[in-house]
C-alpha cells in the first residue's frame, strides 16, 4: 500500500472511532449501527468484570441504547490514538473518558477512564468496528451505581449537537 492510502486509512479509522464517540453521546443510532460490522465482540471484562460477548450489530444496537438511553447526557471523550492497519484489518488504541449524568439526589455523575481496543474491518472502502474492548484504568470517579439507574429505563436528554 501507497504512503498515502496508509495515510488516508488512519484518518478513516480516526474518524470512525470520533464518529462512535459521537453517534452515542447525540443517540444518533443509524450514525452507530452504520459504524459497525455485522457480527460484534463487545468485551466489558476488564471494565465491569463480564466476559466477552459475541453479538450481531443489531444485538448490540440494542444493549447501546438500553444503557445510553438511560442516561440524561453522555460525553465520550477520546485521544492519542494509536492505530495499527495490515491490508483490510485494523487496531485502534485510544484513551476514553465517559462522563454520565443522570439527574438524581446526591451524586448525579459517573467518570470512567480507560481505554478503547478497537478491532476494524474495512468493506467497501469504509471501516467499521467488529470488536470493542473497554478497559477501565481507574477506579470510578462519581457513583458508578448510575449505570444500574440508567438500566432502569430512559431519559430525556439534556439536548442533542
């Protein structure tokens, strides 16, 4: 591959993982299933202790706004990414840092910080997302109990960008 198609495709991939930051924190669900391959590894084991699991897109479609939709606002906030392209296959590594706000009595916020191993796969010259690990470096900061609050069911957002 050319200098400048290695080139264009980390810029693809940078703009994939800005847009799956983006596509949930607005709940623009066609921008996020339109990111995504149809079969999903979505590995939560070292971020809440679950083992991986393997899904369609649509199963994870699902999951993502059960648990978004629960929250007033999100903000996904990603950086230094660091990403690796062999042919059609990609890895991404990124810092995250998800706030989470949910209006409530006392502590009405959750911070994780963490990381994001992607795995891409690119198909008809657009790279989507077919394995998401989130790996949580710290302890949370706030009341991590506000993800059970958002599993209770949804909430108006604060207003969309």
């Amino acid at each position: 591959m050319s200098e400048a198609g290695m080139f264009a495709d980390r810029v693809a991939v940078a703009d994939t993982v800005a847009r799956f930051s983006w596509a949930q924190d607005t709940r623009d669900w066609a921008a996020l299933r339109s990111l995504l391959a149809d079969r999903i590894t979505l590995d939560l084991s070292e971020h809440f202790d679950r083992p991986a699991e393997e899904m369609s897109a649509e199963e994870f479609m699902a999951k993502a706004q059960a648990v978004l939709e629960g929250f007033a606002v999100t903000h996904h906030a990603t950086s230094n990414l660091v990403t690796e392209i062999k042919g059609h296959e990609a890895t991404c590594k990124a810092y995250v840092v998800a706030y989470h706000h949910i209006p409530a009595d006392g502590a009405d916020w959750c911070i994780m910080r963490g990381y994001w191993h992607l795995s891409l796969h690119k198909s008809r010259e657009q790279w989507r997302i077919q394995r998401i690990k989130v790996v949580r470096s710290t302890p949370f900061q706030g009341d991590p109990r506000l993800y059970q609050l958002a599993a209770d069911g949804p909430r108006a957002p604060y207003s969309r960008v």
